[in-house]
C-alpha cells in the first residue's frame, strides 16, 4: 500500500511539473502484429513446463499530450504448447486488457528522456488439454497493478546522405528520419489471481451440472509479475510512426497450487495518426 500512495503522489508532483509543457496533442491508433514464445507450468496438474509458439495482436489507442503518454487496448496471443517428452497438448489464448499513463519526471539528460507512472492490465487465460479428461480446462483470470518506467533516446539521422562503397557505381541515398530507441518496464505492485487450483473444472460437470467458476476464490497477493519492452520507433513522412519490438511478460499465480506463465516475442506496429494540433 504504501508503494501504491507513493506513486500517485509522484504521478502528481510530475503532472503539475508539466502543465506548462505541454505544446500539441497527437492521438494514434495502433495496430500490431506478431509472434510469440510462450510457456507455463499448473502445478494443479503436473509440474512439468509446456512450451510453445503462438501469433500475437494488438489493438489500441496512443495520446501524446505534450510530454504525458496516455496508451489503452487490448492485445492477445493464441497457440499452443505440449510438454517435454510430446506426450500431451494444451491449446492457449491470453487475453489482455490494458491501460497506462507515462509523465516525463525530468528533463532530456545525454541518455534519453526518462517517463515514469502506472500501469493497469487484466488478463484472461483460457487452457484445454484433452489429456486430462474432465481437468482439461483451465481458466484464470489476473488483473494487475505496475509502476511503470520508460527511456527513450532520440537515434534520429540529422541530414541526407549517399554511401557509395563500391567506387564508379551508384551510391545509396539514406535520408534524414525520426527515429527513437526505448526500453520499458513495467513492475508489478498488485498482483492478483482468481482461479480454483487442484481441478479446473470441480465436480459440478459431473453431475451434468457444469458451473464455469466452480470453488474460484481471488487472491490480491498472488505473486511476482514483471514485462517489459525494447522498440525501435521510425516516424514516417505522413507522420504515422512504424516500430519493431521484442517484448515479455512473466507471472505466477499462487493459492491452493502455483500456476507460471510466460510469453515472449517479436512484433511490428503502426500508430496511424488520428488527430494532431496545437495545444
């Protein structure tokens, strides 16, 4: 708790620092597409770590006001994954819902700028495994709280010039481009967990009487949960931004039995440019 009060207030102090620097407003929708690592072990079950692949998508809006960052969406990753020795496969879907908002605590210093705030995100995860009969669905639910922390740096190319490597031939033209390199880390503060551990599904489809959140209870401390995010952002001449990322996320939910998860993986995104003005 005493985490939580002292990032609200310093996402205070860091808004009022900022009232007066705020110069445009620029809204972007983002779209984005990918692929993905993930694992995860449900000791409900069996201790060993299904692995797999998996595509990922992204749907959300991005604000830039002045220098604050309000970002919200939704992104997903569907696949699947087996165990060690093949011997069984789990169907996964990770639904996530997000929404953040990023301050600028401190002026541009030689490595970046430096944004600070918090991070809200909900996620769903839906398992199946025919393997294990009447425990073959599985379904948690985690909603989280981070802090959150983000350097950019400006790599833009200042002017337009030719390479020419091989002498008598044409030389490659590389023109002036907007280009930023960033790394985010979201920390978890709250981290919570509503699933039923031992059986996912109860007794109750049994009795021909299936209840989906059968003997579910919500844990507010259910363990440790980091992501985070390396991007190479290029703005384009219509002023819509395209950017390449390696992103991860990492969580375990405890209670009656530990569940892990982890996703990792490489995307493109494209912020097309909705709105932009003076401020």
């Amino acid at each position: 708790m005493k985490q939580l009060v002292g990032l609200i207030l310093l996402l205070s102090l860091s808004a009022k620092g900022q009232e007066g620097a705020a110069r445009y407003l620029s809204e972007f929708t983002k779209l984005s597409i990918g692929a993905s690592q993930v694992q995860f072990r449900d000791f409900a079950t069996s201790p060993l770590v299904y692995s797999g692949s998996a595509v990922f998508g992204d749907f959300g809006s991005y604000t830039v006001r002045g220098t604050a960052v309000t970002e919200y969406g939704s992104h997903f990753v569907t696949g699947g994954a087996s165990d060690p020795y093949g011997a069984a496969f789990s169907s996964v879907t990770a639904v996530h819902l997000y929404y953040g908002k990023l301050y600028q605590v401190a002026k541009p210093f030689k490595y970046g700028q430096i944004h600070v705030g918090g991070f809200l995100e909900g996620t769903g995860l839906l398992r199946t495994n025919n393997r294990l009969m009447n425990n073959g669905l599985g379904i948690e639910l985690a909603p989280a709280l981070y802090a959150s922390g983000k350097l950019t740096r400006d790599v833009s190319r200042k002017r337009n010039f030719v390479w020419q490597p091989i002498p008598f031939l044409s030389g490659i033209r590389f023109k002036e481009r907007s280009r930023t390199v960033s790394f985010r880390l979201n920390a978890g503060l709250v981290n919570g967990g509503y699933r039923n551990g031992y059986a996912y599904s109860g007794q109750s489809a049994l009795l021909n009487n299936f209840e989906l959140f059968e003997d579910y209870t919500y844990n507010a401390t259910a363990g440790l949960r980091f992501s985070g995010e390396c991007s190479l952002t290029t703005e384009l001449g219509t002023k819509n931004r395209i950017e390449y990322s390696y992103y991860f996320q990492q969580f375990a939910l405890n209670g009656y039995d530990r569940f892990e998860w982890m996703q990792q993986g490489i995307k493109m995104s494209i912020y097309f440019l909705t709105k932009h003005k003076e401020l």
